[in-house]
C-alpha cells in the first residue's frame, strides 16, 4: 500500500505531500520523505556511482526505512517525486508506471495559469487525482 | 613425555610421544624400534627432541599436533555429517545441533566455506522449528529459537564479512531481519522482541563497522540482486545503528506500558533473583535449594517473564539509545547527509528531553531546527519548535519562549483540521499543527507580556517564576527565523530630496501572526537621528516611556488605530523633514506592544524584499506593500538628500580656444550671493575630453613636466603679490592636471577672483572642472559644506600651420621618362638646380578664430655648410605697424586674399602693360566680404580703359 508521496522543489522545500494512512504517523512519514533527499542528492550528484543513467528519471529505491521503501522520480526540472510504500516486493515497472502517471498530473496542475511555478500545490484537483492514481497501485 | 591429544585415550587418534635426545644415548636404536612397533605407533608420532635447542623444536610439535588436530576435526566432521546425511533422527534441534558442530568444526580447520554452509543449514533448520517444536513453554521456546538464530546469524555475518562479501553480508541481514521481523511472540510482551530486533542491527552495525570491508566503497558493487536492490545507506553502520536505536526506542516504550499496567509490580522483583540463564544457550533455569543440595529447575513462562522484566528494568536504555544515535549523528553528518543526521539529531533530543535534560536537548533540537527552517519543513519545523520551547520553558529562558512561540505562530500553518481523536503522544509538546492551535499558542504568549500589572503575581502557572515584569526586546533582522513576525518595509517615494523640505515615507509592517495585534506605538528610527519619529496609536493610553531612540520634541504622528490585521500590510504615509544632506536612510521600526514588550524589526527595501524561507513557496495571496506598484517594486528605503542651494556665485572668466605655447591666463570669480564663504576651497582639475589621460603614453615618466600636453602654471590670487601667498597658504596644491587653493573669508557681497594659467603642449581639448566648498555659517561642528560645480571645455588649438614649397624653375630639358617620374621614396626631397637661384614658398596659415599678430618667421637652414638663417618679413604689407603683420582667422600670409581689418585700409596696386589699342578691359575686381556677405563689384565703365595707339602710356586705376 503506498503510504504517502510527496513533490519537492528545487530547494529542497515541499511542495505537495499527502499521506495515506488511517494511522496517526504522518510526521513519521514526513520524516522519512525528508530523509529520502539526501539519497537523491547523492545519486544525483554521483550519477556514475550510483550506476543510474543520466536521462532516466526514476530513481529507483532510495533507501528501505523501517517497515517502509521508499523509491524517488526526478524530472527535468528537477522536481523530486518520492513515494512512500509499505509493500516489501515492489517490481520497478510497477513502481515506474505510478510515478509516470503521478507525474502526469503533476504537469496538469503546473500547468493551470494561476498556479504560480515554486509554490506548494494546493489544487484540489491535484489532490483527488493523486489519490485516484494512489488507490489504483497496490503492489502486491 | 607423553601428550594423550585427546581423551580418552583411543587408538584411531594415536598418542604423539617425544622423547629426549638423552634417551638414545640409554636405549639403544633397535630396542626403540621394538618398542615402537609393540606399541603400534607411527615413526612421526615419535618425536626427539634435543633440550638444548628447543625453540627449533618447537615448530616441529606444533606442526604434529596440528596435523593431528586437524585429523581429528575432519574425522569428527565427517562422522557428524553422516549422521545428519542419514537422517537418523528426524527431530530439528538435533540436526541444528550437528549443524552448527560441522560448522564450529570447520571453522577450526579454517574451511569457510562449508562452516558458512552448515551455519546455514543450522539456520534454515531452525527456523522450521519456530512453528513445530514443542519442548519449552511457548515464550521460552521462541527467546531460544530467537537466541540462537542470533547467534548463528553472528557466525554467518562474521563470516562473509571477514572473506570481504559485504554485499552478501548486507543480504543476509536483510533476510535474516525479514524472517525474523514478524517472529513477534506474545504481543503482550513485546518488548522482548523489540530488544532483540535492536540487538540484531546493533550487533550488525558493529560488526559493519570493525569490517576492513567496509573500506572499499560501496559503489564499486553491484547494488545487490535483481531480487532485493541494495540502497546506500544499507551500507553505512550509521543506519544500523539508528535503527537499533530506533527498536530499542520501541522496546523502551513498550516496556514502560507494560510495567504501568501491571498490577502486581511489587511482587515481579521479589521472586526472580534465583533464575539464571542455563548453560544451554538460550534456556533459563533456577536454582532451588534442596536440603543442602543445589537443583537447577525449569522454569515456568510467568517466571521468565517476571525475570525477563526485572533484568530489562535494570538497563538504562536511554543512554543506550543516545550513545548509538550519536554515533549516527556523527557519521551521517561525516558522510554529508545533512537530512538523516538532522533527523538523528532530533531523535536523540527527544530522548534528552524525555530523560528531562532540557540543555543537551535544546542543543540537538537546535541542530534540527536550522534545517527545517532553511528548507521550509513547516510540518516537522512545527514539531521542533514545539520541543524547544518547552525546552526554554524548563530552563527558565522567558525570552526564548517568547522568540520560539512566535515562530511557531508565524508559521504558515494552514490546515484546520482538528485531530481531537487522536492520542497526544502523537504529536510533540507543540500540539498539532493546526490554524487553531497557533492561535491558542499566540494568546498564551500574548497574555504573557500584555497583561497588567497586578496580574503578573499569577503567571507561575506558565512555567515562569521571575523576570517577567522586566521589558522584554527582540531584534529581528533579515536572517532572523522571526522575520515573519513583524516585516517593515520602508519605501522613501523620492529619490532625491532637498534639505529642509518636506518628503514623503511610506511605511508598510506586514505580520503572519494568526490574531491581529494592536500596537500601542512605532518608532522609526533613521540613520539621522533627527529623523527620528513615533506614531502613536490613538486608542491606547499616552505612556510616557523613556525611548532611548526618538528625542524629546521630535515629530509625532497619531493614528486612529494601530492594528496588524493578519497577512495584510499596514501602510502608514507620512512626511519628514531631513535637516542635513547626504544619504538618509531608514534603519529600524520598533513596535511596542504593552507596556514591556518591543520588537524592533530592522527595515527593508520594497525592490530587495524577499519572503522568508518558510512563506516563500506558501501559496497565498500576496498584496504590495504600498499603492503605488512602481514603489512596491523599485522602492528604496533609503534616499539622497540634496546639499542647501548654494549661494556662491564662481564664474571662470575666458572662453575661447587657447593657443598651443601660449600662457592661457582664465580668470575665477567667486562672488557671495547672500551666503558668507567660510573655509572655501577651490580644487582645480583638468581632464582631457577624449580619455586617456593628458600625456601620452610614450612619454610617460611621472615626473617629466613635459609629458603633460596641458599643464596648470600657476594660480595668482586676487592680491596677486607673493606676501599674501605665503600668509594665508594661497596656493596650497599645484600639479600638472590638478590645483588646490583656498577662498578668504568673504563676507555677503563679497567677491574674490584669481587667475589660472594653464599651457597647452599639444593641440588638445581638455575640461576644467573647479569645485568650491565651502561652509555657510562659519566653522561650526556639524556645519556642511556647500559645493558648486562649474566646468568649462577649453580647445587648445595651433595657432599657425606652416607650409613651404619650392618654385621649381621652368623645365629646361628633355622630357625623358625616366626622369620625370620621381623616385616614390625620394618625393620628400625636392631636387634643386645646382648654382641658380630658386624661390621657396613659405605660408603661415592662422587656423584660429581670432587675428593673430605674426611677428617675425626665421627659416633655419640645417645644412653641412654651414647655417643660414633669414628673417623674413611681410612682402606686401601695408607697413604700418613695421616687422609685424596681422592675420586674420583662417588668413594665409603671403597669398591671394587679402584681408581687410576693421578701421584699417588696403592699397592692392599693380602695373598693367597694354599690348594693343583701342577700348580695352581691365583686370576684374570684385570684394568679397566673408563675415558679412557683402559683394562689391565695380561698373564696367570703371573697369574699363581706352588705349591710344601713339602714346603707349597707361594709367592704372584701383580702388
């Protein structure tokens, strides 16, 4: 089951992030997010060392944390999708097709001529596709 | 000597006997042989050792005994094994237990491979039993599967580790930790399980660490199998460790719930002193006494567990959890993870603080928190703050309380949702992170400082026992976290004003607080002090408060009402009035809130106004600071002010092109015009017009005076004579390009002038610049000098351009070719008839716009034989002013036009010879003048003449 996800910007600041949990850990969850960005600076900044190709943006697994994965999307803009997911086998594809849809509605919602590039995303719509597309994957 | 290797004594492992040298000298060597084979003993097992050299002996027994060591390991392996191959018992715990002797077996004979195999054999084997046996009560039997597994898991990972598989190693944990993740047992005692879960990674993690495997990176791997991806991190201690800090937390946590439900606490501690861990690995047992006899007993699994929760009482797991975390603070933040050791940071800062240790706590959350607030996690920043400033709240710190609460509130905290179901340990001391509970924290601290005086005996329940009736004052500046809290933008709506008049400010103070805030006054304070000015607010009581910032006297403004409403500006307009010149700019605004509470927030320009971290990506709507959008976005909190309006009058006297040579003389005049001249200065530059300085770069030698092309001579006072000069320090300064010289005194009226000289050394434009300060009333402290400027281009121009050519004499000879064409190197040199004479042409063009008085000209001859010089004068001048000649502008001397000066008159005569008779015209003359373009042109009666044949006489007529 995917947990939460999250988009976060060019500074490293969140742009969206929703969790889907009945449980009342989202500051864990936060946390995690949070934490996740160091992998992708790495992997980022050592493409060569993390064996990702350049023109890929999915990142793969960033780091397994407790009873959690967690696996990382950059896009051109260098806009940082993460995903949080409770599910222990996760195939890639699975994982890679989710973050090709998220990252869909993503553009849809920048591109809305009133939202403003940088800041947080407070579409509703957003909001409701993302859980629309959230519901659809379960891994296992 | 006769070492039995084992006992007992068996012949299949045969005895090893050494034996003295000394003893062949007693027993002789058949004999030996005899006893030997009567004993059934191999030759090598017969070792003689000569005493005297025992350390070369020495290698030889050990070799033996290892020999027969090993013999003895293989053969006991080998029986084991066969016994595990024949299945000859079906129960698991006898194999684990044949598996795991193979394995100990051959890891003594340093065989890592099949001891790596059979270790895990006795793993997978064990793990079988968790469902099926049934020795041991249920809780007891899973802590002995669980202990053994552990211990297995140990040999397994040591292993690999030491063989330098660090990717299999990191596997191996990571099934090993997903088989046994869900192995929970009772989930009433789960904290055994969450004990042991932290052992394992701590245990890996150290195990991680002493590994010289770890040396090599972790990149240079495969990252794992295509079936369990290996991440990063999976590779650092620091995660292990953090994570078995982070079960370790769980087991902590769920211990303390335990022990608080349970009812009979007291009696958990008396009856378990006697249990002790059997010498079975993994099996407890007690003691009981029996007459005089000591029994060992198995226990029962409320027994254990009474045990279980006494021995887990006695650990201080906090100082555990704490030291590990530390350990993966430091070496995240060794690997540049800012994020996860951030997060370590906040881990053991919770611990800190649940230990009550408020300083070491504030210290990690303090690491934390600049994190957050650098990148704007409002969610977890929100969390922080809300440990921190209970943190404060412990320490007694009022002004960090204040400072931590009103970040909080200013965050921009926007969900509305109100989790009332949820449990409180779910969130920090902050509470959740709603609108409503910023708002509950910004009336806590509101009513902290703002209330009245007689209530201040009741503030203990705050956590505050004293200094709370003393003013409190925060700075916030542009780095401030409390930036949100009070933004002042100060806008001047000129960019330029004149001293002493008025110009308006527009002030802007922007809050993020959620409740509006009603200020009682403002101080804006400016970088002149005069400027200084409050706004008061109207409804609030006139406090006479001592200000240290804002003179008695000073402007003061009232407003109807001074509220913050939230995210929406304030625009206050107002004017003042600057009393000096020079740059005025706008430093700070202090707001005052009740009677002790100030904030000073430093002031910004509009045009470099930034949002701060933590609102910058908000989403909301945003409004200008002032009305007018040009200075929402260009306006500057700073402004010009203009120098008074001098009163001083310098006039430079000449204008006109100077002459190349000529001592340029240019008259300065300054003259009162209603102000006195204190302390005058005049500075004197010349600049040259086209760049590049006024000497040229090949003649660059600082010192030469001739590599300046114009120069300042010299500076002669109104007095003019030298006594003055050296009285006063007239001339105080004289360069090349530049002059200094002080103005007397001069009272209203007055005027006082000197002279400049300046020569030109080169036809050059060039800019005077002369400035003159000066103060106004006298040489008063914090008087200002007054400045006037007055710049004048000069042209330095040639006066004459001299051209000669020599006429050359009528050709005389052939023309032939080749001696016509001149040679094109030799045109410069005009070839001259030998022995005749020949005429030189020589002209002096005057090139200025004024008539020039030509003197005389001397043709210099630089020749071998000797010089010849000649003055030349004008051939056909009028003669009255002898040896000298005027030229007008632009006039060639000794050419065909002729000028004519004002007041002067010109006879142009000439002879006319008449070849025939008869009517006959004469040479046209017309006049032609240049300046006024007048035309004169005689009647053809009077250009005319009649020739008589006989008499050849002619008259001449001219005007």
């Amino acid at each position: 089951m995917i947990v939460c996800v999250a988009v976060v910007g060019h500074q490293n600041n969140p742009l969206y992030i929703q969790s889907f949990t009945e449980a009342d850990d989202a500051l864990k969850l936060h946390h995690i997010v949070h934490c996740s960005l160091d992998v992708i600076d790495e992997r980022v900044n050592n493409p060569s060392k993390s064996g990702t190709t350049l023109n890929e943006a999915f990142l793969g697994l960033l780091y397994p944390a407790l009873n959690y994965k967690v696996y990382g999307y950059l896009t051109n803009t260098k806009v940082k999708f993460i995903m949080v997911t409770t599910d222990l086998d996760v195939r890639d594809t699975d994982v890679r097709s989710f973050f090709r849809k998220f990252h869909a509605a993503y553009v849809d919602a920048v591109s809305n001529p009133f939202h403003v590039p940088g800041k947080k995303i407070t579409s509703r719509t957003f909001s409701e596709s993302v859980t629309n597309i959230v519901r659809s994957y379960s891994f296992n | 000597m006769v070492y039995p290797p084992f006992s007992p004594f068996s012949l299949e492992y045969p005895p090893l006997i050494t034996l003295s040298q000394l003893v062949l000298e007693v027993i002789s060597e058949d004999r030996l042989l005899a006893l030997r084979k009567r004993a059934e003993l191999d030759s090598k097992y017969v070792l003689f050792l000569n005493h005297s050299e025992l350390p070369l002996s020495l290698p030889r027994i050990a070799s033996a005994f290892s020999e027969l060591a090993l013999a003895y390991y293989r053969e006991e392996a080998r029986r084991i094994k066969s016994r595990i191959e024949k299945r000859s018992s079906t129960s698991l715990d006898l194999i684990v237990r044949y598996c795991f002797k193979v394995a100990v077996y051959a890891e003594f004979r340093r065989d890592w491979g099949e001891a790596l195999k059979f270790y895990e054999d006795a793993y997978h084997s064990l793990h079988e039993m968790i469902g099926t046996s049934t020795r041991l009560p249920a809780i007891q039997r899973l802590v002995e599967i669980k202990t053994i597994a552990e211990l297995l898991h140990f040999k397994i990972s040591t292993l690999l580790l030491h063989g330098g598989k660090l990717t299999e190693a990191v596997i191996w944990f990571h099934q090993h930790k997903s088989s046994y993740d869900k192995v929970v047992g009772s989930t009433e005692y789960i904290f055994l399980h969450w004990e042991w879960m932290s052992r394992q990674f701590l245990v890996f993690a150290e195990l991680l660490e002493a590994s010289s495997a770890t040396v090599q990176s972790f990149s240079s791997l495969n990252q794992g199998t295509a079936q369990i991806p290996l991440t990063e991190f999976e590779f650092y201690p620091a995660y292990y460790y953090q994570l078995a800090a982070h079960y370790l937390q769980n087991k902590k946590s769920a211990l303390e719930l335990l022990v608080s439900m349970s009812v009979a606490a007291q009696e958990i501690d008396g009856s378990s002193e006697s249990i002790t861990p059997s010498v079975y690995v993994g099996q407890f047992s007690q003691l009981r006494e029996k007459g005089e006899a000591l029994t060992l007993h198995f226990i029962t699994d409320e027994e254990y567990i009474r045990y279980a929760i006494s021995e887990a009482k006695r650990f201080q797991d906090s100082f555990e959890i704490v030291a590990w975390l530390k350990k993966s603070y430091e070496s995240f933040t060794n690997l540049k993870s800012r994020r996860m050791a951030a997060f370590c940071a906040f881990e053991i800062a919770r611990e800190y603080f649940g230990l009550s240790d408020p300083s070491n706590a504030k210290f990690f959350f303090d690491i934390t928190v600049n994190l957050y607030r650098q990148e704007g996690w409002v969610s977890l920043l929100w969390e922080v703050l809300g440990y921190l400033r209970e943190c404060s709240r412990n320490l007694g710190a009022f002004k960090d309380f204040v400072e931590l609460s009103l970040e909080m509130v200013a965050l921009p905290v926007t969900s509305c949702d109100d989790f009332g179901n949820l449990r409180d340990k779910t969130y920090g001391p902050g509470g959740p992170a709603t609108v409503s509970r910023r708002e509950s924290i910004h009336r806590e601290v509101f009513t902290l400082f703002c209330r009245e005086t007689e209530l201040i005996s009741s503030t203990e329940e705050s956590g505050f026992k004293f200094a709370i009736d003393s003013p409190l004052h925060l700075e916030i500046d542009l780095v401030s976290p409390l930036r949100p809290v009070l933004l002042a933008s100060v806008a001047f709506h000129e960019q330029m004003i004149k001293p002493r008049s008025l110009c308006s400010i527009t002030l802007s103070l922007l809050s993020h607080l959620p409740l509006p805030v009603e200020i009682d006054h403002l101080e804006v304070q400016f970088n002149q002090s005069t400027c200084n000015f409050v706004v008061r607010n109207s409804q609030k009581p006139l406090v006479a408060s001592p200000s240290s910032t804002v003179q008695s006297g000073s402007q003061e403004e009232n407003e109807p009402s001074l509220v913050l409403v939230p995210n929406n500006w304030l625009r206050l307009t107002y004017a003042i009035k600057p009393e000096k010149s020079g740059k005025l700019e706008c430093l700070s605004v202090l707001a005052k809130l009740g009677t002790r509470f100030t904030i000073s927030s430093r002031a910004e320009s509009p045009a470099a106004m930034e949002d701060s971290p933590v609102w910058k990506h908000e989403n909301y709507v945003q409004s200008l600071p002032t009305k007018d959008p040009i200075l929402a976005v260009f306006g500057q909190k700073a402004t010009q002010v203009e120098e008074p309006e001098p009163q001083v009058d310098v006039s430079l006297g000449a204008s006109g092109p100077a002459l190349v040579g000529e001592n340029f003389t240019m008259p300065i005049v300054v003259t009162s015009k209603g102000h006195a001249v204190y302390s005058g200065e005049l500075k004197i530059n010349l600049v040259d017009v086209g760049g590049g300085g006024l000497f040229s770069p090949r003649e660059a030698e600082p010192f030469s005076l001739e590599s300046h092309h114009v120069e300042i001579c010299g500076i002669d006072g109104a007095e003019g004579n030298d006594e003055s000069e050296s009285e006063t320090g007239n001339i105080k300064k004289i360069q090349q390009s530049f002059g200094l010289v002080s103005v007397p005194n001069l009272k209203e009226g007055e005027s006082w002038s000197c002279k400049l000289e300046i020569k030109w050394h080169r036809a050059k434009p060039v800019m005077l610049f002369v400035s003159l300060g000066y103060l106004p009333q006298g040489s008063e402290a914090n008087a200002q000098k007054v400045h006037i400027h007055k710049s004048l281009q000069i042209e330095g121009k040639m006066p004459l351009v001299i051209n000669n050519r020599f006429m050359l004499p009528y050709r005389r000879d052939h023309l032939l070719l080749n001696r016509i064409k001149p040679a094109p190197d030799s045109e410069d040199i005009s070839s001259l008839p030998l022995n005749e004479k020949s005429v030189l042409v020589v002209s002096a063009k005057n090139c200025t716009e004024i008539a020039l008085k030509l003197m005389c000209m001397s043709i210099e001859l630089d020749d071998e034989q000797g010089k010849t010089s000649c003055l030349i004068q004008q051939g056909g001048g009028g003669g009255e002013t002898s040896g000298s000649a005027n030229l007008a502008p632009g006039e060639e001397f000794k050419s065909n036009t002729v000028s004519v000066l004002p007041k002067s008159e010109h006879v142009l005569s000439y002879k006319l010879v008449p070849l025939t008779c008869g009517q006959q015209q004469l040479p046209k003359i017309t006049l032609t003048s240049v300046r006024y373009s007048a035309e004169f042109q005689p009647s053809t009666i009077a250009s005319s003449v009649f020739v008589f044949p006989s008499a050849p006489q002619a008259n001449s007529t001219a005007k």
